[in-house]
C-alpha cells in the first residue's frame, strides 16, 4: 500500500480560548496581550504587519484607528489574539496555548508573497515584480525559488461525536524563513 506524505503532523497541546469577546477601544487589547508580539491588521486601504509591545509599531510610523480595522491578529509563540470588525464593532476570540483542554492541532507555513528582500531598520521589505510591496519585522532572506517568508499557522481539530475532526479554529504563530532547517520547526 502506498502511503502519501501531506507533511501535516498530528500533534497536541493544552489550549483554551475565549470567544465572543467586544473590544470598545484598541486599548483593551493589553488586557489580552501581555508580551511582545507580532501583529498583522488588515485595515480598510492596507495591510499593515509589524509589533505589538502594549502599543502598536510599524515600519512607517503608522497608527491605526478602530474605525477602520476589518481584521487584526495579534500574536506569539503562545498566544494570539483575533479581532474582526462587524456593524462597526470590534469582536473577537483569544486563544492561549500555555494552559486548558488537551487539544490536536497540525502546524502549516503560509507563504507571504514577496520574491525580492531589502532589509531596512528592524524590517524587511517584501516586494513581486508586479510592484507590490509589503514590510514585516525582522531580517528575512528571498530568492525567487525555495528561500520565502512564511507565517506559520496553527490549526485546531474538533471531534463531533467523538470521532469525526474538523477545523475549529486556527491561529497565526510566528513568521518562519523558508527552506526550514533540520530542528526549526
């Protein structure tokens, strides 16, 4: 019988989320999210990626008002927390992997578009020959062929019934540099 390798490992870790969280300012955001972070939010006119330390920081010093957040996630090695705008509210869910319910998760690298690198300060600007560009914290290498940035995404799985698993939630982790080393996982 021959066996197809999908590179998705089932793994499993203590999680807990709350859900239908209402944030009224982006201040309460520190309420959630206690540590340095990364941050990608997507805004009406841009998308913006950069830091979250209890403020917000850019490559271009930007600021970013509520009114205009269609999305935001905030997020590191054990945590992230996901905000969404509907009927001009920001809702939300926090989800921390350091405590609650043992949970089956699998790991995937979304690749970020951007073929070309140029680092500038504490960022790396990502741009296609097309023109667009886009810039992420750090210091990221490119090279049109197997060296990419990617996010690296956590996936959660449901059991209903207890047997059929499903995709319940899924969560932004870190950004990972492409090819992975052997142990970078």
């Amino acid at each position: 019988m021959n066996i197809i390798e999908n590179g998705l490992k089932l793994m499993s870790i203590k999680s807990s989320t709350k859900t239908n969280l209402i944030l009224e300012d982006l201040k309460k955001i520190k309420d959630y999210i206690k540590k340095e972070s990364n941050v990608v939010v997507y805004l009406d006119n841009e998308v913006l990626i950069g830091k979250y330390n209890s403020d917000f920081s850019f490559q271009e010093d930007k600021r970013i008002e509520k009114q205009f957040v269609r999305r935001l996630r905030i997020f590191n090695q054990d945590e992230e927390l996901h905000l969404w705008r509907s009927n001009g509210e920001l809702y939300g869910r926090y989800r921390s992997d350091s405590e609650g319910e043992e949970t089956d998760f699998i790991e995937a690298n979304q690749v970020i578009f951007g073929t070309k690198a140029e680092i500038y300060n504490e960022y790396t600007i990502l741009t296609e020959q097309r023109g667009t560009e886009i810039a992420i914290p750090g210091k990221w290498k490119t090279d049109n062929k197997k060296m990419r940035v990617a996010i690296k995404t956590r996936h959660y799985i449901g059991y209903k019934n207890g047997y059929r698993a499903a995709y319940v939630d899924v969560r932004f982790v870190k950004f990972v540099q492409l090819p992975l080393m052997e142990g970078e996982r």
